[in-house]
C-alpha cells in the first residue's frame, strides 16, 4: 500500500506541499507525521503535483489510499454494535 506520507515525501521539501496546497508548513508536516490528508486538500495536491511533473499523484491513487487506510483501522465494537443492533 502506499502512504500519504509516501506522496508528500516527492515534494521538494515540506514548505513546497504546503504552498501547493495552501496550508502552514506546521500544518503539511503533521499531514505527513500523521499519515492523513483531508479530502479537502486533494485536488490542490493534484494541481501541485502535475505544476511540479511529480508522476502518481492522482484522485484515484489518495481515493485508494484513503479506503486502504479505513479498511486496515481497527473496528470501534459500539460502531459494529450499532450497525448490526
């Protein structure tokens, strides 16, 4: 599986993501610490990538990731409760 930290690491540097994206450099090194990044920044990181010539930085592959990353979270038992009570 690949990592958003992964597809931060192709920038230049942390401050080149977090222009690219609008977003503090502090903000942009958490992203990649954390392993997340919110939907809501992956079009501008689309952008960014493709300005950049940064190759498999796609819709797709941060929609794949994303679900990889909920498919592998541990299961809350009071949410599968909930949904089969």
């Amino acid at each position: 599986m690949k990592r958003f930290a992964d597809l931060i690491g192709r920038w230049p540097s942390i401050t080149d993501f977090a222009a690219d994206i609008g977003v503090a450099a502090g903000t942009a090194r958490q992203m990649k610490h954390r392993d997340s990044i919110d939907g809501v920044y992956w079009q501008a990181m689309v952008e960014g990538a493709a300005r950049r010539d940064i190759a498999g930085v796609t819709l797709e592959t941060l929609a794949m990731i994303a679900a990889e990353k909920r498919a592998a979270a541990p299961r809350d038992p009071l949410q599968q409760e909930a949904a089969h009570g």
